[in-house]
C-alpha cells in the first residue's frame, strides 16, 4: 500500500493555530465506520452519541516543557532541541536500532503470547518488550507493584544526565559541540553511529536533567504545523485537565476537548473511565518518508496499564459492552497490551513500536475519539484501519467542506 494513498488536499487556513475560545467547544463529527455515515454536532453532545455501558480509556501522560533552546559554544548561535527520553549511559541501550531507537532491554520475542510476533495481515511486528516476564526496565520507570518481575536494566543511567534528542539543523550539530542552556547548563553532543544522518543526538549533560529542569528551562512542544511560539496560554490549553505522568514530548490532543463538566456529565450518565499511558513520542508524530507504508519502521514508545485498568477491560469485553478508546495513543497502548493467547488485556510496564494500517484487526478497541490527522501519517492510517480508508478519506472531505479546524487544536470526531 502506498504512502501517497493516504494523501488528502487540506487548506491552510485549516490548520488550527490556536485553541478554540472555550475548552471544549468544539465541532465533533460522528462517522459510522461500517456504512460510511457521517453526522455532525458539537462536543456538548458528546454523552448522547457515546453507546450505553461504555468504558472509556483516557491517556493521563502529561506534556513534559521538552523544547529547550541552547547556545552553541562554538558560534553563540540558538539552537533548538525537543528532549524525548533519558537513555542509559552504558550497555545496550547506547546501540539503537535502525530507526534510532535506544532500546532499554534486549528483546526479540512478543513477551505476551511466548514466541516471535507474525504480523497480522496489514500490519508490522510489535516487538513488544515486557515487564511480565522479567525482562528489564529502567529503574525510575517500574511501577511498585508486587509480583510483576521488574528488574532494572543493568547500566542504566540513573543520573538522568544522558538523553536523547531532535535537534533543528542537525547536519550542523557535530559530536563534541558544547551547548549552554539557559541556567547555564551544558550539554555535549556525543558520538552514536545511528544518530549520524539522522535528525537525532545524544546529549551528556553535567547535572541531573529533571522534571524540575525542564518547567524552569523548557517550553511546551507545540508541533511544527503551529506556526507560533508558545504562550502562557498553551501551558494550560496544550494540556488534559487529566493529565498526571508526566513524559510526553507531545500532547495526546483528543484529550484536550474534555472539560470537568462534560466528564462529570458522563460519569453521571454510568460511563465507565480507565486510564493508561503513554508517554508521545517519535513513534507518534514522525512522518511516513517511504514510498510504501509496509517499509515504515515506528519508533518504540513505553507505555503502562495498571491492574485496575486490565480488570475493567477485561471485564468490559466479557460482557460484551464496548470499549471506548480517546485518542490513537490509548489505541496503541490497548492493542499492543493484548495477549492473543488468553484473550486479555495485560498489565504491567512495556514498550510497543505497533503500527496499525488497513488490513490489521483490532482486539480491544470498538469505538474511537480522536482528532483529525495530517495526511500520510501513522495516525490517518491507524484511523483508516479502523474505520476504512474510503470512509475516512470521504469523512476528511466532508470535513474540509464544512470548515471543521484540523490537528491538535482542531476538532474532534467519533467513530462508531
């Protein structure tokens, strides 16, 4: 399948610059994924259109302050960075994948189900790695749970002054160029041989790079389709008022539609909430740069489901009631956290480079909330896969027609 299959004319002025006046007025378009049907509402109408005994899965990952700007020492020239995540400083993980991925534990099998992962029809290896069977996660990330079998990798940096970056201009940004931060931090670019020819780079810093760091030296991340700094507005209008674990290097935007009230006005109407997260990174938001999307390879991503969680779906999908993902992020984490063999949804700390296209078959998810994406990416085609390329594409035009606002700040659409 083709990546240019998944192309759409999209206007401009189309593109969402700035949030909607009021969290939570916004357009909502509700699309039929069997017949192609599509009506259109506002977010307030949200319960009405949700079917009855839903359980809904939130993304409670919180936006990390992950665009730093540093002054290299050589030229005094700015230069922008977007932290995505701390990488051990020896052992495996300093060798990343093809796809620039520093993998925390060393794994080749799907952990769930006990055996190399086949790839459903339309759909690539998830290379799931497991906290279930014992495989190792970095320390600061186990969740303190009994009996799951985490154990810290060996040689992970538990200083955290080792991370791994997107750098503008990177061809410029050699190994052994120094950096001043704004506190006056510096970091220096080290030498991977996968970073060369990429937009990636690996920075040894001379403190601990923590949560505190990054609200005192960070800005928020808008994505590159904003074409605008950040405000004191995006501090609050790019988060979900749900949102608790912080790690994202972008925000889970179907989330941004929810106000109190309206998640008040759902619990009342006996919808049922759970959590996971899933902390946004590459593996998002990276466009789709081969010619065919079978050759895409996703970036990983650590995801984590909770006992609690687990139970709810589990019991959700006994009985038959249907389980309502918002956002592709819970997708991703409900599909990939699904063993194929017990025909349950797992819990515990993994990582998931799932890439869902059409062809894959979903397991866990029967209704999705979501924004609407940009074309040829990851996400049009995780949405393509669930409700059809065609219907998706004719939803997308209609879309256009009526002036509904696209990306993060843009408006929503529910599909049934």
């Amino acid at each position: 399948m083709l990546t240019k299959d998944f192309y759409f004319e999209l206007p401009e002025e189309l593109i969402a610059q700035h949030p909607s006046g009021i969290r939570g007025q916004d357009k909502l378009m509700l699309l039929d994924k069997n017949s192609g049907a599509v009506s259109h509402h506002m977010m307030d109408e949200l319960p009405d259109l949700i079917p009855e005994q839903a359980l809904m899965i939130f993304n409670n990952s919180r936006v990390r302050r992950s665009r730093v700007y540093g002054i290299k020492e050589t030229t005094g020239r700015e230069t922008e960075f977007l932290f995505l995540n701390p990488v051990p400083a020896t052992g495996p993980a300093v060798n990343s994948d093809a796809a620039g991925n520093f993998s925390t534990c060393q794994s080749g099998t799907d952990s769930l189900n006990g055996k190399a992962i086949q790839p459903v029809a339309g759909s690539i290896p998830t290379d799931t790695q497991t906290a279930a069977t014992g495989n190792c996660i970095p320390e600061k990330n186990i969740l303190q749970t009994s009996g799951t079998g985490n154990r810290p990798c060996s040689g992970a940096d538990t200083t955290g002054s080792l991370w791994k970056t997107m750098v503008k201009n990177a061809k410029k940004q050699h190994p052994g160029n120094r950096y001043r931060f704004p506190d006056g931090t510096t970091g220096t670019i080290i030498p991977v041989i996968q970073d060369e020819g990429t937009e990636f780079r690996t920075l040894q810093f001379d403190r601990i790079i923590d949560e505190a760091w990054f609200e005192a030296n960070g800005h928020i991340p808008l994505p590159p389709y904003i074409r605008r700094k950040d405000t004191e507005e995006d501090s609050e209008r790019y988060q979900n008022i749900y949102a608790t674990e912080t790690g994202s290097a972008a925000c889970p935007t179907a989330g941004l539609h929810f106000t109190k009230l309206l998640l008040d006005r759902l619990e009342r109407k006996g919808i049922q909430r759970a959590w996971v997260t899933l902390h946004v990174g590459l593996g998002t938001f990276l466009p789709v740069r081969a010619e065919h999307i079978e050759e895409h390879k996703m970036h990983r991503e650590t995801y984590s489901v909770s006992q609690e969680t687990a139970r709810l779906v589990n019991e959700a999908k006994a009985a038959g009631r249907p389980v309502l993902a918002v956002g592709t992020t819970s997708v991703r984490t409900l599909e990939s956290a699904w063993d194929t063999a017990t025909r349950q949804l797992q819990p515990g700390i993994r990582s998931t480079n799932i890439f869902m296209y059409p062809g894959y078959r979903f397991n866990v998810v029967d209704t999705m909330f979501t924004n609407f994406h940009t074309p040829e990416s990851t996400l049009l085609m995780l949405v393509s896969a669930f409700a059809g390329r065609e219907h998706i594409l004719a939803a997308y035009r209609q879309a256009v027609a009526a002036r509904y606002r696209f990306f993060s700040y843009g408006d929503a659409m529910l599909i049934i």
